[in-house]
C-alpha cells in the first residue's frame, strides 16, 4: 500500500493506493498551519480508523506540500506511524516531465502531480486547471510542461470582496437562479459563478492562442464543479487527479529500484 498525501493551503488530501494501483480511499482535512507532529499523527490515525484501513500494511509514502510550516510535522507523523520515510516532492525526484521552467523549484509540487497524472490519462495537447485556494492553467505538450497562469482562487477572490466592502456579506458558493441577480446575495454568485465560468473560458482561449488548440481540458479542485457546469468550454473534471500524480511519482521514483534489489 502506498500512502499519498498533499498538504494544500486549504486542505490536505490524503489518498491511500494499493499494489494494484487503485485508490483505495480518499479524505480531505482542513490544512492548520500550526498543527504539531502529534497533531498531524492524530489526523492521519483517524482518516485510518475512518476507513478502516491498517497503518502497518503500508509499504511506502509520498508526500507534497505548499505550505512549509506543516511538512516537517507531517513527515515525522508518518515516519513515526508506518515506519517509512516519505518521498518529499522536490529537486532530485523523477517526474517524467520536462518542465520549462526559469526556476524549477518555484514549480509547486500541486502543479507537477496533477501534470503528471494528466499526461498519463489523456491526449496531448492539454490543459490542466487545478482550481483550489488558487486557479492554476497549466499549457502541456506531450512530457513537455509549457509553462502556466496563477489566478485568485474562487473563495479566496469573494472573501476578499466580502471583507474589502462593508456592505456585501459573506455568502456560500452556489449556483444562482438567473444570471440576473435582483437582491445582492444573487447578484454576488451570479458574479462569482459566471464570472470565474467566463475567466476559465477566456484563458483557455488566450492560451490556445499563443501556442496551439488543445485536444482535452482537465480540471480538478473542491471549487471546479461549482464553476463548471457554466463554462461554455467542455471541460473533463477529475477528482482523483492529484493524489494519483503522487503514485505515479513514487513508482517512477521506486521500481526501478526495486528490481534493481
């Protein structure tokens, strides 16, 4: 079994991948920046539990983070509970993709698993929206990674316009009954829907224009099937994504090692 884990600013998934590849289940906490090893131990004994999957039957771990004052604590916390030092997403690792980058370690490890999982999955070339705290466009060509755009974040972008206006409250994402909002909660989801709906669309668009049109459009992220279903674009949503991007990572980084053993 392997043990998958990617420490989001929001949230942090945690997926858990048996010798057959398949994900045997998959859990999202929120992601506290303060959280101490034994917090972090607590979190992941209880997804465990949960799920009622065995801490002792995995054989390995990988691990990507964006926020640098959880990973250590994580790290040691699944060190301390299955005895195996996770894979960290970083320089030296193998990800099969040739990233055109000025400074590849600005590259958020996010962005690499997700481009890796897609470019196994599905014809080139493609986009890859990743639409989480914030919206990331990633432009790939075969293995080659292009380069991407970083856009606000859907809830980032309106709890942000709730706290900068005094009059606009602090509203739920949901869809609205009519493009046309007649009182101000409707008229704010009608803007963050349809608005976010026409940014993806647009950049899309701009993005095919500066390189080549594109022959698929994958999105992952909690916030992509609120956004979704209003993009004129078709848009394949994929919510494994990510966590799948970490194995494939790890097997890369493992096999031929093993067989070298």
């Amino acid at each position: 079994m392997v043990l998958a884990i990617d420490i989001g600013n929001s949230t942090t998934d945690i997926g858990l991948f048996d010798r057959g590849g398949t994900l045997r289940f998959r859990s999202a906490l929120a992601t506290s920046r303060n959280a101490s090893g034994d917090q972090c131990a607590m979190s992941l004994m209880g997804v465990f539990s949960l799920y009622q999957a065995d801490l002792h039957a995995v054989s390995g771990a990988i691990l990507s983070s964006v926020v640098p004052s959880v990973t250590a604590n994580m790290c040691a916390a699944v060190e301390r509970l299955t005895g195996k030092s996770p894979m960290f997403i970083g320089p030296g690792i193998k990800t099969g993709l040739n990233i055109k980058a000025d400074f590849h370690n600005q590259l958020g490890s996010d962005i690499v698993a997700c481009c890796v999982a897609a470019v196994a999955a599905y014809p080139s070339p493609l986009i890859v929206i990743d639409m989480g705290t914030a919206v990331t466009m990633s432009y790939l060509r075969d293995n080659s990674y292009e380069g991407c755009v970083i856009m606000p974040g859907v809830r980032v972008a309106l709890e942000a316009l709730s706290e900068r206006a005094a009059a606009l409250p602090h509203i739920s994402i949901e869809p609205p009954a009519h493009i046309f909002g007649h009182n101000t909660v409707d008229a704010m989801r009608s803007g963050v829907v349809h608005g976010n709906a026409s940014m993806v669309d647009g950049m899309i668009q701009r993005l095919e224009e500066q390189s080549a049109p594109v022959s698929a459009v994958v999105a992952t992220g909690r916030s992509a099937p609120e956004v979704l279903r209003f993009c004129k674009r078709k848009i394949l949503y994929d919510t494994d994504l990510l966590l799948r991007g970490l194995h494939l990572i790890y097997r890369k980084n493992t096999e031929g090692r093993s067989r070298r053993a």
